[in-house]
C-alpha cells in the first residue's frame, strides 16, 4: 500500500471541480477551495503579459499609497 507509513491521519486531494460530487459520495471530507496557476513564460506568451500587466498596475498603485509590496518567489 502506497500511503502505509504516511504520518498524517488524511491524504490530501487536490482535484477539479468536476470530481468533488464523487469524491463526496466516498466519503472525502471538503476542506476548501484552491487556486493556483503555473506557467512557462515561452508557451503562454500571452497569458504571461497578461498577468505581468495585472500585477504591474498592483505595484504602481502601492506604490502611489506608500505600500511597501512584498513579493515572494
């Protein structure tokens, strides 16, 4: 069995929306919802610019209210 020694007393799942009604039905308990997105910047060329441009205008409105913005890697 894969998860024999596994030290948590759940697995966690992260799945689509889709399956959550049948993973439901077997008894998975919902813990919440989660967003995250990754990307090479040379196959989605513009998405990349896309998201440059949304969190370059984040930057320059901190920056206009004196926020000192934190970015993490």
């Amino acid at each position: 069995m894969a998860y024999r020694d596994f030290e948590l007393d759940a697995i966690p799942v992260i799945t689509d929306q889709i399956a959550v009604p049948a993973l439901l039905k077997l008894g998975v308990e919902f813990v919440r919802h989660y967003c995250q997105g990754i990307w090479l910047k040379e196959g989605q060329p513009r998405f990349y610019r896309h998201v440059d441009r949304f969190y370059s205008k984040l930057l320059v409105r901190a920056e206009k209210h004196g926020l000192q913005p934190s970015l993490s890697m």
